[in-house]
C-alpha cells in the first residue's frame, strides 16, 4: 500500500510484520513539459537532479549527487545522472538507494532533494514525483508529487532520520531555488 | 566402516536386520512405503489381502497404521525416530523400502518448510548401533516432505541408497509419486494421526525441540531427543561437541564456521514468530566467486574487488564516525570553555563528563559495526584464498605446487597485499590487470637487495602466467649487482634470451631494440596493416627489467625508457624498474612524469596506494616467496619443461 505523502507528514518505516527496512530507493521521473508556440512540437529538455545529503547532529557529512554517486561509506548510492528525463514514461529516471544498514552509526538523517540543473522551473515540468520504495522488494511506500510546481528550481523533498525505533521518513516539499545541493544547505537546515 | 554417502549414492548392506536412525532436529513425521520392483507401491498382492485398507495402503506404514510386516514406524513426529527394519521379513514382492520424512502441518514455532530446518540426517545402523550409513539430506528449500533413502533389493542382496528427493507438494504429492492410490486423504490421515498422538503424548515433543528450532545454534546441538536412544547423546548434552553425535555422523563443517552455518538453517523467518533481531540480520554465509562473470577466474577477481570496496567504505564509514564523534566532542568542549559561566566549577565536570562519554559512546557504536562488517569480510577472505588460482595466490598457497603452465594468460595478476590499519590481519590481494596498462617500479630507497628480490617474484610471476612463449623478458643490469638474483631467470631454460652486455653497450642495444619493436608496433596498428608485421616477428608480450635505473644510462637511453613507459604498454612492452628515485635526481624534473606514469610497489610494507573510491591509504605488502621455499625454482623448471612441446 502506498501513502501519497503531504507537506510535513511523517511515516515510520517499519514494516507492518514488525521487521524494519533495509534498503530504500528514492526515486525521481519527470517529463518536460511541451511548449506551445511556433515550433510548439519541441520540447525543450529539462535536467533534474535528484541528491542526498547525509547529516549527522545537523552538519553535513557526506552527499551524494551526480559527480559523487556513492557515499563514501557506500550506503548510499546515485544510479546515475539522467539529463532528460521523461525516459521511463512514469518510472524513475533517477534514483538514490539507501542501504539503511550500512549507514554510519552517526548520520542521523538523510535529506533527499531534486534540483532543475538546466535551470526551467519546475512549473515547465510535468508529471514529476519523488517515491519512496522498499528496495527488498519494490514496493512503494510514499509518494509525492511536483506537479503543479510554481516558480522555483528546487525542491527539498524528503528526509530519512534515525529515531530509537528505526527509520521514519519525513516528507519535507520546501521549494528553493539553486542549481546543485550546494545552493540548497541554507534552505535544508530549517528542514532539519 | 561408515560410508557417508551423497545424494545417488548406493551402499551394500550386510545383514537383514537394521535400524534406520532419523535425526532432524526438528519434529518430523516419518512413514515408510514398500514398493515392487518397479517401484510402484501398490502391489498386486494388495487386492486380495484379508482386512480393509484400499488396494496400496497396506503397503505403506505411517503414523496413523506404524506397522508392516518386517518394519515399524512411530506414531508421532519427533526430532529423533529409530525405525527397526527386518529385511528377510518383507514379503516376496517387495524390492523397495523408502523412508519418508515430512514436516507437520500446522505447528506454531516449527519450520514452514526444510529449508528452514536443520538438514536431517540418517543413519542405517545393525541392531547393536554399529554404523553402516549416513546420509545428511543437504539443499533443501521449500520443500515440507522428502523421499530421504530407499533400501532396495538387486539380484537378492540389498543395499540402501540415499536419494534426498524432496516435494514441494508435501506429502500427498510425495505419495502420489509413489503411486499411493487417494494420495491426498492418505495425507490426511498421516496429519489426523499426528495430531491425534501429539495430544495424547505426555512428553509434549514440541516444547523439547521448540528451543532448538528458534535457537541460532539449532544446526549444531545434537537435536533435542524425544525418545532418547540408549548410549548415544543425552538430551542435556548441548554442547556442539563432535564426540556426542550420534554414531555414525561424520561433520563436515569447518569447525570454525559452525556458528555461522548453524544460523543459517535458522534465519528463514516462520510466519507465526518473528525472528529475532538477531538471527534476521545474520550474514549469509560466504561462498568463493560469489560475484559476476562468465568464468571462476573472474568471478572470483570480481569477488576480490568487491571485497576491496566494501572493505574501503565500512573502513570510512567508521573513521567518518570517529572524527565527527572527536570534532563533536572538541566543539562542545570549546563551547563551555567559551563561556566564562561554565567554564569551572561541579556543573562544567558534569557537563564535560557528558560531551565525552557521548563521543565514547558513537565511536563504540561505529566500533562494533566495523567490528560485525570486518568480521564477515574475514570469513569471506578465508574461503576465498585458498580458492584463487596460482595467478591470484600469494606464493605461499599450495595452489603453486600444483602449477601446469597454462594455455591463456589470466585476467590479473597478484602484485601484493593490501591492509588497513583497522584491520591488519584482513589482506586484500592486489590484482592488476592483464597486459600491465602502466610500468611497474620497485622502489629501492630502503633496501636494494630485497627490491631486486621483490622484482624477480613478480617478473617469475608474469612468466608464469603467461603461455610458453607469451612473455620475453630482457633484464639490464649495467653494474651487474643483481646477477645472483637474476641468475635462476637464466638458467634451466626458462628464459629464451641470454643476459645481455654489461655496461651501457648492452643498455643501449636492448633499449634500441625495443624502441623499434615499440615504433614498428605502432607504425603498425595506424597503419591498419597489424597483421603485415615483418615475418619472424616476435609477438610475444616483452617485459624490460631494469636494475638500478639510471645507472649506466645516458640521456639518450633515459629518453628512450621514457618513450617505452608512455608508449609500450599498448605495443606490448612493459617496464619493471628497480630504482631509487634519489639517483636519478641528476635528470631534475624530468623524470617526474615517468615517476608518476609507474606503479609503485615497495619491498617493505608501505602506506602509499590509494583505493579508487575512498582514498584511504592503503598498506601494500609485496607478493614474497617464503624463506627456503623452492616454489620459484620448481615454476621455473617446469616452465623450462614445458617449452620443448612449443617447439622453442
């Protein structure tokens, strides 16, 4: 069963059996939106981003992105950039998988953001989500969707955080503006 | 004389009369059917036998009917079950006895299926409990009923035969297959019976074996005894000790990896019971060429590169820890010292107390992670290592005493080991790839003798790993210091080439020689003409090792080695350079990029490779033969040997 996740809600992630997760994938798809006009038949492609940053005590510690597509520790791994999206007609175009185990003992929390690199805004884009999915076994645990995006390049869209009983996820929906995750820190620690 | 047989195995039996001992650590329903010589259990002696039981079941003893002419079962199902067998009792027709185990339906805390089990182990044994037989019934999955072994007659004599046939379908679609007409209610009737025994029976066998079921030593304590056999272990006897197995088992695990092939049969979850955290989270069990690719060999240089990663990030992952845990507890400390107000007194020794028992606390917590992550690396590392093939294999694995010399050279190269200092007994083989992409240099700043020493492992390597005739190698040795430990390349006939000139006569000539190999090579391949090469050219791989480089070089030469670093490993020519980087520092800088364009290995231990990840600095130790081992010797001779069947 999946929860299509509003701005601020909060899902554990232990499962139903009492067992707790072991691997999550964020997943990012989006399709350009078509532009009307002269040449309306093209498409100008649009490159989001998907990135996260790991936080431990509210300082970042590690982030994975594009140009670092594995954690040093290995926990957390980028399958790699994806410039147009819109390539999986609905599925994800870029994801990040969290191996929840290997994750150092002293990262405490996880922020996953998209960002447009190409610079559109994400009112251009269309069909846009983040999705959360049980890696062990593809299911889909929350949901989250851009559309309707207004006038900024960026998003922080969730966050992963270690509590006493395990992993709950946090959908966050901030909008934001830059072009990598870089531009994003000072718009993430309030998230925190 | 035990035989333990494997699955297909036959095994004569001396006598008619035996005993069956079922050992399965786990409560399971044992039956047994009779069948002709086809096999078929329905006889057709059943039509007119004198009371009820439908054409078939009368051939067939269970639970619910435990008793055949010349074989009896139990009426219940338990861990341990002795079935008494009287051969010379079975009537005319019968050819076959088949013992069959099956799970019980529907019992809270025992295992859905066998792969969730222990593997049940049987022993045929004479009456007096002198072994014959045992089988251990391995690779089960989800299956909940098995065929585990037949007794069978052949020209009068009978033999047993383990056959480990196991059915998902359980025990109707066991006895279906063996021809049991109305399979499905016979089922029935085994489960009536059980359930029916399982009520009326006092020494409730469920709460004996329950523990040993859930416990992740379940595979190793000798199964919990129902109906405990005179002289053989003691239902208090948990120890996993050898001597109290039953009679008759041979164990064949690793006496080291018990606990961990012990938790395996126990991690499949049961649905009614959730695994503890514990035995969820238990490793799998780690095999050799657990990874990718199309032949072992790569497999297992796969294996060894993940094991490599891995090893860098779960080392990173714990320094990240500590130094956040240390700049953590520095900042907190800077914070009260900061504020006049707590910077003495009662409140600041608390408070200091607790910023540093906090940064105690996460580095024990990364501690034991590194600790659990190295632990299943070195379990890995161990069924790994004697598993490589000599090219992969430090010197000291036996796996070189077996070397043929062999048809492919092999996709790598063991050029050494690699440890962390978190981990200094777990060593990584550093392999290279084959051909060499970049020059190797054996830097001897620190000890000349034992770089030149480090340099001919490697050069006897390479031309072990490569087809007679694959490699050439050419030595320079201007000063001649090194002759002695040059010397066993040169004699026997291992190597084609003799040693050439001493002085910069023989540097030149055989520099001179390779740089037109090199120019011809690539004059060649852009040419698009490789095939056309001048007959008689040698396309062997060439391997130049040079001995306390630049000695005897002139600038000419030292240029053309320049030219054969950066240009020679895509025409086949591949440098070994011992020098010390301190004598050449007459050149200036111009020979930094050669420096840098090398693979620099070390005679002693040295932190100074970088993993391709992480960054960690990695302590290489060089490949060396044993002290007083004649292993270099015997490759070479049999290299030598080998060449007259190449016609070279």
């Amino acid at each position: 069963m999946t929860v299509n996740m509003t701005k601020g809600q909060k899902i554990s992630l232990s499962k139903a059996d009492g067992g707790t997760l072991t691997a999550v994938r964020m997943g990012l798809g989006w399709q350009a939106a078509p532009r009307r006009g002269l040449f309306g038949s093209r498409t100008r492609e649009i490159d989001l981003d998907a990135s996260a940053v790991l936080f431990a005590d509210n300082q970042p510690v590690d982030v994975v992105f594009f140009r670092h597509l594995t954690s040093d520790d290995g926990s957390v791994r980028h399958t790699g950039d994806n410039l147009v999206g819109g390539a999986g007609q609905g599925g994800d175009d870029e994801s990040i998988i969290v191996d929840l185990q290997r994750v150092p003992v002293h990262v405490d929390q996880i922020v996953f953001t998209v960002n447009s690199f190409t610079g559109q805004t994400f009112a251009e884009v269309q069909n846009a989500f983040c999705r959360l999915v049980d890696e062990t076994n593809g299911q889909e645990l929350a949901r989250y969707t851009l559309t309707g995006g207004g006038p900024y390049t960026a998003q922080i869209m969730a966050k992963v955080q270690r509590g006493t009983g395990g992993w709950s996820m946090t959908a966050i929906g901030t909008p934001a503006n830059g072009r990598t995750f870089q531009d994003l820190i000072p718009a993430i620690l309030p998230a925190l | 004389m035990t035989a333990e047989l494997v699955r297909g195995q036959n095994h004569p039996l001396p006598g008619n009369r035996l005993e069956i001992r079922v050992s399965a650590g786990t409560p399971v329903v044992a039956a047994v059917t009779l069948g002709d010589e086809q096999g078929r259990v329905a006889g057709q002696a059943g039509a007119d036998r004198q009371s009820g039981p439908a054409p078939g079941r009368e051939w067939l003893a269970h639970p619910g009917a435990p008793q055949l002419p010349g074989v009896e079962v139990p009426k219940q199902a338990a861990a341990e079950h002795r079935l008494a067998v009287d051969l010379g009792a079975m009537p005319e027709p019968v050819h076959r006895v088949h013992v069959l185990l099956a799970l019980p339906a529907g019992r809270t805390g025992a295992p859905a299926n066998f792969g969730a089990a222990p593997a049940p182990h049987l022993a045929v044994t004479t009456p007096d409990g002198a072994a014959i037989a045992g089988y251990t019934v391995t690779g089960l999955g989800a299956e909940t009923a098995l065929l585990a072994i037949e007794l069978y007659r052949r020209h009068g004599a009978w033999k047993v035969r383990a056959v480990g046939q196991g059915y998902d379908g359980g025990l109707p679609a066991l006895l279906l297959d063996q021809g049991v007409p109305e399979a499905r209610e016979v089922a029935g009737e085994i489960h009536e019976a059980v359930v029916r025994e399982q009520s009326r029976s006092v020494d409730a066998p469920l709460a004996s074996t329950a523990p040993a079921a859930t416990s992740p030593s379940a595979g190793l304590a000798p199964p919990a005894v129902a109906t405990p056999p005179a002289g053989s272990a003691s239902g208090t006897d948990a120890a996993p000790d050898a001597p109290s197995a039953p009679p008759g088992r041979v164990d064949y695990r690793h006496p080291r990896r018990r606990a961990a092939t012990g938790a395996a049969p126990a991690t499949p979850p049961t649905p009614s019971a959730p695994p503890s955290p514990q035995s969820a989270a238990a490793p799998p069990v780690p095999v050799a060429g657990d990874a990718g690719g199309w032949t072992m060999e790569e497999r297992l240089h796969n294996q060894i590169w993940g094991m490599f990663e891995d090893l860098a990030r779960t080392v990173a992952a714990y320094r990240s820890a500590e130094d956040f845990a240390q700049s953590r507890y520095d900042q907190e400390m800077d914070a009260l010292l900061a504020d006049p107000r707590t910077r003495g007194g009662p409140a600041a020794e608390v408070a200091r107390d607790e910023a540093m028992l906090k940064q105690v606390a996460l580095v024990d917590q990364a501690r034991a992670v590194l600790d659990r992550d190295l632990a299943q690396l070195t379990a890995e590392s161990e069924v790994v290592e004697p598993a490589l093939p000599p090219a992969f294999a430090g010197w000291e694995n036996p796996t070189w005493h077996a070397y043929e010399v062999p048809e492919q050279p092999p996709l790598a190269v063991r050029l050494g080991g690699l440890t962390l200092p978190e981990a200094p007994e777990l060593r990584i083989p550093l392999l290279v790839r084959l051909p060499l992409a970049r020059g190797l240099w054996v830097d001897s700043e620190e000890d000349r003798g034992a770089a030149m020493d480090v340099a001919v492992a490697i050069a006897v390597r390479l031309l072990a790993c490569h087809p007679v005739g694959g490699l050439v190698m050419h030595a320079l040795d201007p000063a001649g210091s090194a002759a002695t430990v040059l010397a066993p390349l040169y004699s026997g006939g291992a190597l084609a080439l003799p040693p050439p000139a001493a002085g910069a006569a023989g540097v030149n000539e055989v520099l001179a020689r390779l740089t037109e190999r090199v120019d011809l090579v690539h004059m060649a391949i852009r040419g698009g003409a490789a095939d056309s090469l001048p007959p008689g050219f040698d396309r062997a791989e060439q391997l130049l090792i040079v001995n306390e480089f630049p000695f005897g070089f002139d600038d000419r030469a030292v240029n053309q080695i320049r030219y054969l670093a950066d240009e020679g490993p895509a025409a086949g020519v591949h440098l070994l350079l011992v020098a010390d980087r301190d004598d050449a520092s007459a050149y200036g800088p111009v020979l930094d990029p050669l420096w840098r364009s090398l693979l620099r290995l070390t005679p002693l231990p040295s932190d100074h490779l970088a993993d391709p990840w992480v960054g960690h600095a990695w302590t290489y130790e060089p490949a060396l033969v044993p002290p007083g081992s004649q292993i270099v010797a015997q490759v070479l001779r049999r290299l030598a040997a080998a060449r007259p069947a190449y016609g070279m």
